[in-house]
C-alpha cells in the first residue's frame, strides 16, 4: 500500500510538472500573440499614413498637370489681331 502511495505521488508530481510547463507554454504563446497583434496594427496605420501620403503627391501632381496644361493651352491658343500688333499676350 504505501509503495501504491508513493508511486502516485510520483504520478502527481510529474502531472504538476507537466501543467506548470504548459503553462509557462501557454503564457508565451500569449505574449506571442500580443506581440503580432500590436505588429499587425503597426502595419495598419503605416498602411493608412502611406495610403494618405500617396493620395496627397497624386492630388499635388494632377494639380501641378492641370497648372501646366493650361499654361500650354494659353501658349498656344491664337493671338488677337491687337495682341500680335502690341507683342501681348
């Protein structure tokens, strides 16, 4: 009987050990998943900023065309009879 006992104890305590190392397993998957968590939404608001940034230099070189076409179709429309006479515009 007592050597029953004893090996159950033994059965426990590596039953103990077993949970505590799952447990230490546990607690690091846990920090893993944190750890990605905040990555991942990191990588979001870059995203977002990034996708801004793009939108801003897209918006400022349509403008800059829109500028430049307009001054080319100034420069090229026809000159009036006066404005050739007088050297205007």
């Amino acid at each position: 009987m007592y050597e029953q006992l004893k090996a159950k104890d033994k059965q426990l305590a590596s039953k103990d050990e077993q949970l505590r190392v799952k447990d230490v397993q546990i607690s690091e998957k846990d920090k893993q998943l944190d750890q990605q968590q905040q990555l991942t939404l990191a990588a979001m608001e870059d995203t977002k900023r990034l996708q801004l940034e793009l939108n801003e230099a897209k918006a400022e070189v349509e403008e800059i065309q829109t500028k430049s076409e307009e001054k080319i179709q100034e420069e090229a429309a026809p000159k009036g009879f006066l404005a050739r006479l007088f050297g205007g515009k």
